[in-house]
C-alpha cells in the first residue's frame, strides 16, 4: 500500500474517533462455537472484533495498516483490562507473510483482498474458524461509482474456501457472509 493510502485511512479513523463499533453480529450468532485459542483479526481498524474476542478467551493478533486505529484499539482493549489478551501490529497486508497452522479462528470483516484467501486457509489450524464478511458486487446497483476490485464476486467465498467445512455462507442484496471450518 503507498503512504498516500496508509495516510488516507489514518485520516479516515480519526475522523470516526468519537463513533463506537460494535463486534460482527456474525460473531454473536456463531459464539457458541468459540472455543478459545490464538485468533487473528485481519485488517482490524479500531478493534472491537478482537477485543470481543479477547473477552471470549482468544489470545488475539490484530493486524491493520493504520497506527491511528491501533492506537485508539489499544487504549480501549487497555480500557477493558485485556491488553494482555491483544497484540495490535502495524502491518501492511500486502506484504505481510500468515503463518501456517497458527490460528484457531480468523476473522476479516469489511475488507478484502483475494491474494490472502490460500494463506488464510493455511493460517487455520485443524479444527480453526474463519469469520467473512464484506461487500459483494451487488453494491454496485446502489453506488455504481464503488472499485469492483474491493467488492466480492457472488458465491467467490464459498469457492476460495472450498477446502473448508461450510456452516453459513448468506448473501444479501449487498454482503457476503461466510463461516467455516477446517
Ligand atoms: C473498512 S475498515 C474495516 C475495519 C474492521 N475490520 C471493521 O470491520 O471495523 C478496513 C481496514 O482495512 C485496513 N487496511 C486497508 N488496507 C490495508 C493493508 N494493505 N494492510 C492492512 N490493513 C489495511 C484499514 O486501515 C482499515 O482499518
């Protein structure tokens, strides 16, 4: 990502520093299933998936390009006692290597980038969750003027994840939801 970009974001987060975000109703639906483990929120923003998943018992990673969100998920995940559950890095996700066989759940949420779906696959351990959910093509109908790059294809999670168990894939008139399993 240029520093132009990294720039925009960070100008973007503290513009919404006042908004609160609540964690992915995705998560809430599917919480039973959270057996505790290492997590990694990709492209995290300002942290409230990782900080829920923190106080359901997950070690957490969250990674983001932006040090202005991560500043403002530090101080909140400092806030709620879990700064020893978090590790919030700076990274750029297109250059940043996953490890493999590392994580118990992943979740991505309102960002995509298809280069990371193999390694994202790989990432999870036996067993591990993935969490999706983001954009697809049918946003176009409400802002023609939105990147087709950024959105999903209808069906696209359901194919790059076919090695996994499926437990929910719904798309509405504009998302793409999507939970699996190793
Ligand atoms: C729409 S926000 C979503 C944040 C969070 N997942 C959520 O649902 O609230 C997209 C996030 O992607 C991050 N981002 C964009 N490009 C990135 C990159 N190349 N590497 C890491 N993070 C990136 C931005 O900083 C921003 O926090």
């Amino acid at each position: 990502m240029s520093q132009k970009d990294r720039r925009r974001w960070d100008e973007k987060w503290l513009d919404s520093a006042g908004d609160r975000y609540e964690p992915h109703p995705l998560l809430l639906q599917y919480r039973t299933l959270l057996g505790g483990g290492e997590a990694l929120d990709l492209a995290c923003g300002k942290g409230q998936n990782a900080i829920w998943l923190a106080r359901q018992g997950y070690r957490v990673q969250g990674v983001d390009i932006s040090p202005v969100a991560l500043a403002m998920a530090r101080t909140e995940a400092a806030e709620q006692g879990l700064s020893d559950r978090i590790q919030l890095i700076t990274v750029d996700l297109d250059h940043w290597l996953l490890p493999a066989l590392s994580y118990d759940l992943i979740c991505i949420f309102r960002f995509l980038d298809r280069r990371l779906f193999t390694a994202i696959s790989m990432g999870l351990r036996p067993e591990g969750l993935l969490f999706c959910a983001t954009r697809h093509v049918g946003l176009l109908q409400r802002c023609p003027e939105a990147h087709e790059s950024f959105l999903l294809k209808r069906g696209e999670l359901a194919e790059a994840f076919s090695s996994l168990w499926v437990l929910h894939d719904v798309e509405n008139d504009e998302n793409s939801e999507f939970v699996a399993r190793k």
